[in-house]
C-alpha cells in the first residue's frame, strides 16, 4: 500500500512540475484575439478549480489549459478555424476534458494525472492529430476523427 502511494504522489509531483514549467514559459500570460490569432491561456491552482470553457472562432486558434485542483478539474475547449491547437494539462482528484475542433488542420494535446482520468477529442478536418496521456486507477479515452 506504501509503495502505491508514493506512486501516486510522484506521479502528481511530476505533473504539477510540468505543469509549472509550462506554465513559466513565455506564452503562458492571457489572452489576445482578432480576426486572424485567438490565443487563450488560463492557470488555475487550487482547491476550488472552476471549470473552464474556450469558444475560438479565428483563422488560427490557440488554446493552452493548466488545471492542478484538489478535487475535480474540467475544461471544454471548441475551435472553428483553418488550424486549431489544443494543450491541457490537468492533476486532480476527477479530471475531464473535451476538445471539439473544427479546421483543416487540427492538434490536441492532452495530459491528465488523477485517480479518475477522462478525455474526448472530436476532430473534423484534413489534418487531425491527437496525443493523449493519462496516469490514473481509471481512464476513459475517445478520439473522433473526421476528413473533410
């Protein structure tokens, strides 16, 4: 029981590292938006994460989610545009994600540390990429991928 605890919290440690990396980095600070570039950032730390939600309709959207909570983390993140990019990175208790986007071309990046881990990327495009990596007791994971 030790050995899987401390698993566990290596595990988190390692997330919320990453997630603090990325974090520092230069592109982490808000938003910014026209007709042309959306490009979206939210860090939440915390124990009352709220959920987040991203709606981007530019020609190249941009949508980066840090989320470490104590309990559940959430984040819907949809994208109509001619190329969509997704990153969430997510620790907690329950994590959730949904990515629906809709481009010619399309990237989602999800990493999900928790006990219970849950994912959905729906991608309409010519070029749909997804990567998914989730380190829990219990992970869901759907992809949809869908040519133009």
């Amino acid at each position: 029981m030790g050995e899987t605890n401390m698993r566990w919290r290596n595990q988190i440690v390692a997330g919320a590292l990453l997630a603090l990396t990325m974090a520092a980095s230069p592109a982490a600070a808000g938003e910014g938006h026209n007709r042309n570039v959306s490009l979206m950032t939210i860090v939440e730390f915390g124990n009352a994460v709220k959920p987040v939600v991203i709606d981007q309709n530019s020609r190249i959207n941009i949508a980066r989610v840090v989320e470490i909570g104590t309990g559940t983390v959430d984040a819907t993140i949809i994208q109509d545009g001619t190329k969509n990019i997704t990153q969430i990175i997510q620790v907690g208790t329950t994590t959730d994600a949904l990515i629906v986007q809709n481009g010619l071309s399309n990237l989602a990046d999800v990493r999900q540390v928790g006990v219970s881990t849950n994912a959905l990327i729906a991608q309409t495009g010519n070029l749909n990429t997804g990567f998914v990596s989730q380190f829990g007791l219990r992970n869901w994971l759907a992809i949809f991928q869908f040519a133009r």
